[in-house]
C-alpha cells in the first residue's frame, strides 16, 4: 500500500488554521513566531521526499502498517450489522498515537530540537512518544497527572523503561486538562530547545492539521482495504472522541463520500446531565477559547473549564479538536454519547467474543456500534479499535471484576 501524498492536501484549514469559525491560535506573542516556524517547516517536510519516505518506511518496518481490518463475526451475528474493527491495537506501542508521534518526532529532529515534551491521559500518547523520542535520540518528558499515573500505571513503567521523565501534576483534578496546562507552561519557557508535541487535534495552529494529516494514514488505508474486502465502501464509521485524533484519522478519507453516516462517540461518564459527572464536550459544551484554539468546550459561566469525568483517561478532555467542532455545526458527523457502564460492558464483550481486549477509550466506540447495529441491521460498520487494553486491565478488573 503505497503512502499517499493526497493525506496532506485537504481544504482545511485555510492559511490562519480555522475549521469554519473554529481553530486559529490565541497564544502568548512570543510564541506566534515559533508557531510560524512549525508551520513552514511542516510544509516544507511534507514536500521532501526523503521525509515522507522515512516516515512510511517506520509506519511499514517499526509501526508494522498497515494496521489490518477485522470482521467480528461472533458480534456481527449477536447484533446483526457486520461488524468491522481497523485494529490500531496492533501498531507497535498498542494504539493510533504513534502515528502522529513519529511524525512529530521526525519533525522536530529535522528542526534541531533537543527536547519533545507532551502530555498524556491514558498514557498512549505519552509511551508513543517516549519510543519515537528512543528511536530518534531526543530526549522526553511527559506530564501526566498524579490521577492518571495510578489508574494507568503499566504505562508509566513502559514510559520510564524507554528514557523519558515523567512528571507528575498535582494541580486540579490531577488528570489530562492539568496536564496539558503544565505542559503548555513548561514549553513557555523553553520554546525554541523544546517541541510541544500536542497528543491530539487540539492547542494552536498548525498543531490540528498536522495530527490529522499524520492520523489520516488510518483512513486511507481502510478505505482501500474496506473495498477489497467487501466489494464497497463502509455504510457506517465510528469511532470515540476525546481531543478526537483516532477519529479525524478514520473520517477524513471517507467525508466526501455523502453515502456513508459518520459516528463519533463522546464519554457520558456517570451523568450526562450533571457538570464534573461527563467530557461529552460536543454534546452538552459551548463555544470557547482553551489551550491556544476556539472550539466547543464545558466552561462555566465566566467561560472558565469545567470539570470533566470518564472512566477512560484518554477522553476527559473539556474541549475537543476545533475540526470536530466545525463537523458538528455542518452536520456532516453525528455525535453520540456513551456513558461508563455501557463502555464497561462492551469491554467485557469483545474481550469474551472476539478475543480482543480493547483500551476503554475504544469500548466507548463499540459499545455504540451495537446500538447502531440493533439500529441498522444488515448494514456494514467499521469501527476504529484505537487501542488496546493492556494499560486498562488492572483498573478494570480491581473496579468491575472479571465482567461475568
């Protein structure tokens, strides 16, 4: 499956990186030179050959890309759609993350940078770069709140054993958005030896068109898989949102084609309709500015974040990718909600089922396929399996037992 340059052409954003109204970049003045930067030196990477090479060359021989499609037949029968899962679970360091990672990482090498630092919730993104960042000779750290290094300890010990420092955040409610904060701070400090490389489609221009242009290999390759397995494209895709990196990936390639109905799934978490009980940003938040964009976002009244809550560390998250934002406002993806229990329960399910254990960020997006399923039978779904479970399988199994 040969890289296509076509993941690096899309329409949007225009040249000042707005999605519609959403997007752009509110930052410091002494930052607005160093975004310029990364932008150009973007462009110019995704125009040398010799980068784009390099970068399919890992996806091929250190990802292992392309990530296959699987058919679930034990939960297409159950349900009665098929059902199709592209396993993202199976890339080298278990998730979608290291898509953009190397990429990033690449980029930043190319720019003479010494250091990439991130945030991480789940610990996917952070683990992705902490391999990008060994495999390349950068050093690493990661912030990540005190919250999620107990709740997703297996991958603070993978961090650790790859290099990278990882830095607890004890302000707030100790999870991803106070991670992002102190990240955010930290490269304020240091802008020009440190590249930021933001773990999802979120912060400031060009940070939302490059995660996206890295994850869109996950469309393309689907969408020409999907086709020399079936005959024809996908009736349905669906795929969680937090910051939204895995979904953008697998929608891009697909949103022109007015055939297929798109389905991206927030975190209902306890209570959909109580504040600090979800992160269901695109159900239930308004437009507002947060770490460097405009987008929806939970905020209170004075426009501050609320608090948010998932089981899934990787989705509580108060705003979500700018692009997602303008998706909505168009009407061109439907976004749905699913909430702790119900992601629990398809955790269990396909683990029992298919034999795969999935990253309950994932479950969030399976578990609303089989509402779609009972909703369109005979219908086709692709599913994007984000990640995989092996982060989540202590917390699950102290919180919800062994799910019989």
């Amino acid at each position: 499956m040969e890289y296509n340059k076509k993941r690096f052409n899309n329409k949007l954003p225009n040249e000042d990186g707005y999605f519609g109204e959403y997007g752009g970049s509110f930052i410091p003045p002494n930052l607005e030179e160093i975004m310029k930067e990364i932008n150009s030196e973007y462009q110019k990477a995704i125009n040398d050959e010799s980068f784009l090479n390099e970068l399919h060359d890992l996806y091929k021989n250190y990802v292992g890309r392309p990530s296959p499609i699987f058919y679930a037949k034990s939960l297409s029968k159950k349900y009665g759609a098929k059902i199709y899962f592209k396993r993202e679970d199976l890339n080298h360091t278990g998730a979608h993350k290291i898509n953009h990672c190397l990429g990033e990482a690449l980029l930043a090498k190319r720019m003479g940078k010494k250091k990439i630092i991130a945030e991480t919730g789940a610990g996917q993104h952070g683990v992705a770069l902490a391999t990008s960042a060994a495999l390349l000779g950068l050093e690493c750290d990661i912030y990540m709140g005190e919250v999620d290094i107990k709740k997703e300890y297996p991958n603070v010990i993978r961090m650790k054993i790859l290099g990278a420092k990882v830095i607890p955040v004890t302000a707030g409610l100790k999870t991803l958005k106070d991670a992002v904060d102190e990240a955010f701070n930290q490269y304020l400090a240091d802008p020009v030896n440190q590249f930021y490389a933001i773990g999802s489609v979120v912060g400031p221009h060009p940070f939302p068109m490059m995660v996206r242009d890295f994850q869109t290999v996950v469309g393309y390759e689907a969408k020409e898989q999907f086709l020399n397995l079936t005959g024809k494209a996908p009736d349905n895709l669906v795929a969680c949102v937090g910051g939204g990196s895995n979904a953008i990936g697998l929608f891009t390639a697909f949103l022109d084609n007015k055939d297929i109905d798109i389905y991206g799934v927030e975190p209902s978490g306890l209570d959909i309709n109580t504040d600090g009980q979800h992160a269901a940003t695109l159900t239930k938040g308004t437009v507002g500015i947060m770490h460097g964009f405009k987008s929806y976002m939970l905020q209170n009244e004075k426009g501050e974040p609320l608090e948010v809550y998932s089981v899934a560390s990787g989705l509580d998250y108060p705003s979500v990718g700018p692009q997602h934002s303008y998706l909505k406002d168009i009407k061109r993806v439907n976004y749905k909600h699913i909430n702790d229990k119900e992601a629990i329960s398809a955790f269990f399910e396909i683990s029992k089922l298919e034999g795969i254990i999935p990253a309950i960020e994932s479950a969030h997006a399976i578990a609303y396929s089989f509402k779609l399923a009972k909703e369109k039978p005979n219908s086709t779904i692709l599913v994007n399996l984000s990640g995989r479970g092996d982060k989540d399988i202590d917390f699950v199994v102290e919180n919800y037992g062994f799910g019989n």
